[in-house]
C-alpha cells in the first residue's frame, strides 16, 4: 500500500512540475535563452544541459541555482567545475527537486559526476555518470524510496564552413543501472524490490550562431521546439527565448538577464507558461580562471589605416625593431617610425619562455577569425616586449569606403605551443580613411593610385595614339618620348587647381583621384584638386602602354619622369645630348614633366619639369618599385564605377602635338634613339 502511494505521488508531483518533459531542467540562463542551450552550456549549469561544455569554459566554476516550479515544487541545483588541463574538466552536480505541502512531503536528489574532453579546438565531448534516489512521506510517515544509477552523454562541435556557428546534441538518461540490469531511460529500483523506469531516454539537438560578437542566437529540438536569442552590453546581457511543445498547445516565453563583476556572475529569468503561474530562476556562480594567459597586453597603439594600401598591409614588412627589457624596466608606449600598422606591448611574468601569436580583430572588415598580425615572436622569461604590428589582411570592403570610419580593434594573444590556453585580449582605437585618402610620408605610397591595367585608362591611352598615327611624326621621335607627347598633350581639356587645403607634405593626409574619376570628369572646364591628381593620372597613362615611370618628391610638390628605353646615360653622351634637358635614374635617361601645365602643352610641362628639378629633390622611385612595396588594388572593378571617358576632338589633338614637334626644345630630340 505504502508503495502505491508513494508511485502515485511521485507521478502527480512529475506531471504537474514538467508535463510532457523528460526531466525539469533549471538555470537561469538557459531558461532566459528558451532552453536552447545544449549547443551552448557554458556555466555552471551546463553540466545537466550538456556535459560536453565543461571544458569548454576553462575556468574554475561553483554555482548555485535556485527555482520554485509553478509556485508546487523547488528545485535547487549545487555544481562545481574543476579544469585539469585546457581539454580536461571534471564536474560535480548535486540537484534536488523537493516538495513539503502539508501532510505530503517528496524529494529528488541526484547527483552526477562529469567528465568532459576537447580533443580539438572544434570537438569537445562529455558524459555524466549519476546517482538518483527519491523519497515521499505522508502524515510524517515514510511511504519508501528509490534509487539508480543512470548516465547522460553529449558532444559539442564548430564547423569550420560555419564561422561563430556552434552545434550541440545531447541524451540524457541514456542508460542506467537499476535492481543489476542495464536499461535505456533512467530506472530505480524502489526498497520493496520493485523496478521501475521513471524517464525514457531524451534527446536534444540544437545550434547556436554569433553575430557581430555582441549578439547570439540559438535554438534546439528535444520534446520541445527552442529558440532565445542574448545581447552583450558588458558587463550585462539580456536575454529572450520561446519554447513550445512539439505537436501541443502548451507554450512559454522566456526572458532574463545577467551580470558579472570580476569573477562573480548573477543571471535572473522568468518563464511565462500558458495557463500556469509565472516561474523565477536565479543563479550565482563563482568564476576563477584555470590558466593564466601566455602574456599581459600593457598597451596597443595603432596608426591610421588606409585602404589603397592594402596589399601592403597584407605583404607586411618586417623593418621595425623588436624591443625586450626586464620587466623592473619601463617602456614608453610610442610607435616607431617604422611601424607599418602599429605596436604592442606586453609582459611575460612567469618564469619560462613563451611564443605568442598576435591576431587583429575589426569588425565588418577583416574575416571573424581574425587576421594574424605578428606570425611569431617570443618573449623572455620576466621581460617585457614591444613589437611592431607589421600585417593586417582587409577584407575587399573597404575599398568601397568613401569616408573615414572609426573602428574599434581587438588585439589577442596566443600561445603557439598550446593553442587551447587562455589568450590574453585587449582593444584600441583607429580610423579606416576612405579609399581616396593618402598619408604623404612616402612618395611611394602614390604608387598605389596609379592603376595602369584600368580597362578605361588603357583604351584611353591607345584611343589617342591611334588618332595620331597617320602624322608618322613617331618614326623621328623616342617611341617613349613621342607617346608622353601624345597622352600629355590629349589631356588638355582638363587643368589643374591647388587645393589650398590640403598641403602636400611629408605627414599630410591627401585626397586622391583615382585615373578613372579624373578620365570620367574630363572636359567641361572641370579640374583636378593638386599635382599629385594629375602625376598619378599620366604616370597610369604611360605605365599603360608600357613607358617606365617615376615619382619626384620636392617640398610641397611632387612631379614625375618617363624613361627613354634603350637610352643609357652612356649612348647620351655618345650622341651629345644636353644634360640640363634630361635626369639620370638608374642609369637611363629620364624626362621630368610638371604635370599641372596640361594646358600649356607638353614641351613648356617638360621645360618646367627641368626647372624644378634644379629646386632640389627629397626622393625619388620609380612607380615599379613602389608597386612591388604597396601595390595598386583595383578599386574601379571593386566599386563598379562606369566605363566613362570620351577621347579628345582629333583635331584638337593633332594640333597641340604638331605645336609640341615644332618647339625647338623638342625638335632637338628628333633621331635621338
């Protein structure tokens, strides 16, 4: 009789707390997600969701989780995770679901020991071995007590096409031991002898997405159908979910909350049911890490980024030193001036040699797994290190920005030799320019405006050659020297206008056209804003048809020269050439041009070219060069701009260039091969 009806108890107390569940399950930020947690299972409650989690979290955890069922039934949750290594956790749950009404009193204790391995950054597994007995008692009287043993199993993946995408599934109940027999489900066996099961096996699936780091989404698949969804404010986050009943009427909403204050963290949620009283859930856990991370980042400083200058960022150039000193001695937080992108600092206070990776983090513009930005370096034992950041990939979107952006960076640390550690994370500030900006430190870096394999640049150049062709005038000329002539002299729709803000200087921030918008916008009187608009537009013209280019830095002012191929400065003065008519570059005759004179014709632009050469010269490159350090992206193709431009009248043109042959300055060239 007893027996009777302490079962008869037991299942009132089951159904009326979890319907059609297979077990109640607890956690405030679970229940704040929907349930959909099992891909998830990263507190202290993770052990009942999915064991598989524990050693995800790399941290020691002891939680405490309370509830009160639909105002019937507490359940009290008392779990502590132990890490042993960055893939091993062993984890110990003691639940109690209990009920005291009166003349009638139940409880359920279970206790489960878990065991959880990573054996890859993308694969951890985990099973619960657990002890369950329960009891009830009416009027003060015993009526009896059960008990078994029972297991639970669960796997957490990253697939590697999926990137911020996590996938978890889960059986409880898988087997148990029961009166000597091994079952499904989870059996006890009652003191009267009787063997019963009280859950079948219950599966769950489900899978997890974040987005843009600050927001998660989730859903899982088991009796019910979960979804929820977390945003991070730091140091709070807020919580959503629905869960409904496969194939039922029965439906709740969730939401809830967490925070976190070094290593305490507080999560709070309610569950809504239709037609049952609102139920609270709250948790407080206690969080240590297990591992300290391979270094300390003391300070990051980055420089501007500029976009044009991407594959410079991507090459990365390994110039600026690398700086180690005690750690009783302090470093200035500066950047060297042969910093490509910018510098860390870091520390190692422990007493072994460690070898860090740096990854770069910018949101929307570089890919989610990061860009690796210092490859390897090692860092002594109790030394402090400052290191240039010499990489940055960009993704191909920010070739398309037409402003400047401010962003925020995440620098993180890892330790080669064990890429399960901790890593050591810190954020700075920069600013991505727009893809027009330059940073006039270097004159190379205008290399990468010039853009010779434009489809547009090209047929611009070829166009006005072949409207010459029949003058013959090129059989008496330089090949070279006679299309400079050509393409100079087939700009003249367009003049030049110096932008009285935007100096040209060392250290200056520019704007510059790309050749495209400058060919899209000739004629109708319009204007290019400074000399370095219009060096780049007739440099890309030249290097299009194959005439070698070079850039000419001078206090503010840049101007550029083409070679005379074949001419060494030996033939020169073989044929008696004037040596204040030319430049030597690498052993070859050069032709300087100011290239702000294209309305005055190509002979008074070389003249003057002359002319300022005599001024003095900061540096000089020729574009091949400074290709081979920053590149030329193909910004038109990225941006789809048109295929706009318009050759200039034939007889316009025919004439500028019969009045340039006729100047003696360049009548005198006539023959020179």
């Amino acid at each position: 009789m007893k027996t009777a009806l302490f079962l008869v108890i037991s299942l009132l107390i089951a159904q009326a707390c979890i319907g059609d569940q297979s077990r109640p399950m607890g956690g405030a930020k679970a229940i704040g997600l929907g349930g959909a947690f099992v891909s998830i299972a990263d507190d202290s409650t993770g052990i009942g969701w999915n064991p598989a989690g524990i050693s995800r979290m790399r941290r020691f955890v002891l939680g405490n989780d309370y509830s009160r069922l639909f105002g019937l039934v507490s359940l009290n949750r008392l779990s502590l995770i132990i890490p042993s290594s960055e893939r091993i956790a062993f984890g110990l749950n003691w639940d109690r679901l209990a009920m005291k009404e009166e003349e009638v009193g139940f409880r359920r204790d279970e206790v489960s020991f878990c065991y959880s391995f990573t054996p890859l950054p993308s694969l951890s597994i985990g099973i619960n071995l657990k002890y369950l007995s329960d009891g009830a008692s009416l009027n003060g009287i015993k009526l009896g007590s059960s008990y078994g043993w029972g297991m639970d199993f669960g796997i957490i993946g990253k697939p590697n096409r999926l990137k911020g995408g996590v996938i978890g599934a889960a059986v409880q109940d898988l087997l148990s031991l029961a009166g000597g027999h091994i079952r499904s489900g989870m059996a006890v066996r009652h003191d009267s002898g009787f063997t019963e099961r009280l859950f079948k096996p219950g599966f769950r699936i489900g899978a997890a997405y974040r987005l843009r780091e600050r927001l998660l989404l989730s859903a899982q698949l088991d009796e019910m159908v979960r979804v929820g969804a977390e945003l991070s404010l730091p140091p709070i986050s807020l919580r959503a979910g629905v869960q409904k009943e496969r194939g039922g009427e029965g439906m709740a909403i969730t939401a809830g909350f967490g925070a976190r204050y070094r290593g305490v963290e507080l999560n709070y949620a309610c569950m809504i049911p239709k037609g049952l009283p609102i139920t609270s859930f709250l948790t407080i856990s206690f969080n240590a890490d297990y591992q300290k991370p391979p270094v300390k980042i003391e300070a990051v400083k980055l420089r501007e980024i500029y976009p044009v200058h991407r594959y410079f960022y991507l090459r990365g150039e390994d110039r600026a030193p690398i700086i180690q000193a005690p750690l009783d001695r302090k470093m200035m937080f500066r950047l060297h001036p042969l910093d490509p992108v910018g510098r860390i600092w870091m520390t190692n206070e422990s007493k072994e040699l460690v070898e860090v990776r740096v990854k770069l983090f910018i949101d929307g513009f570089t890919p989610e797994e990061g860009t690796v930005a210092v490859g390897r370096v090692e860092v002594l034992p109790r030394h402090r290190i400052s290191v240039p950041i010499n990489r940055l990939f960009l993704k191909e979107n920010v070739l398309k920005l037409n402003r400047y952006v401010p962003v925020e960076v995440k620098v993180e640390a890892a330790d080669i030799s064990d890429e399960m550690r901790k890593r050591a994370t810190a954020t700075a500030r920069s600013v991505i320019r727009s893809v027009n900006s330059l940073l006039m430190d270097d004159v190379a870096k205008l290399a990468s405006f010039i853009s010779s394999k434009d489809k547009v640049v090209r047929e611009f150049a070829l166009g006005s050659l072949k409207l010459v062709d029949e003058l013959g005038v090129n059989l008496s000329l330089h090949p070279s020297l006679f299309k400079a002539m050509v393409l100079f002299d087939a700009l003249y729709g367009m003049s030049y206008a110096s932008d009285p803000n935007v100096p040209f200087e060392s250290g200056t921030v520019d704007e510059v056209m790309f050749p495209r918008q400058m060919l899209s916008m000739r004629g109708g009187g319009r204007m290019f804003g400074d000399c370095d608009d219009s060096t780049v537009l007739f440099c890309s013209l030249l290097e299009s048809v194959g005439v070698h280019t070079a850039l000419i830095k001078q206090p503010k002012h840049v101007l550029m020269a083409f070679r005379l191929d074949g001419l060494t400065l030996e033939r020169a003065q073989e044929i008696g050439l004037d040596e204040e008519s030319y430049i030597p570059i690498g052993g070859y005759v050069w032709i300087p041009v100011e290239t702000t004179l294209i309305k005055d014709g190509f002979a008074t632009a070389w003249k003057a070219g002359i002319e300022r050469i005599k001024l003095g010269v900061e540096d000089v490159t020729t574009v091949q060069n400074a290709w081979e350090r920053y590149g030329s992206p193909d910004v038109a193709a990225v941006n789809n701009w048109p295929d706009t431009y318009s050759l200039p009248p034939k007889d316009k043109l025919i004439e500028r260039v019969e009045r340039d042959i006729n100047d003696p300055w360049i009548s005198r060239w006539r023959g020179v091969r």
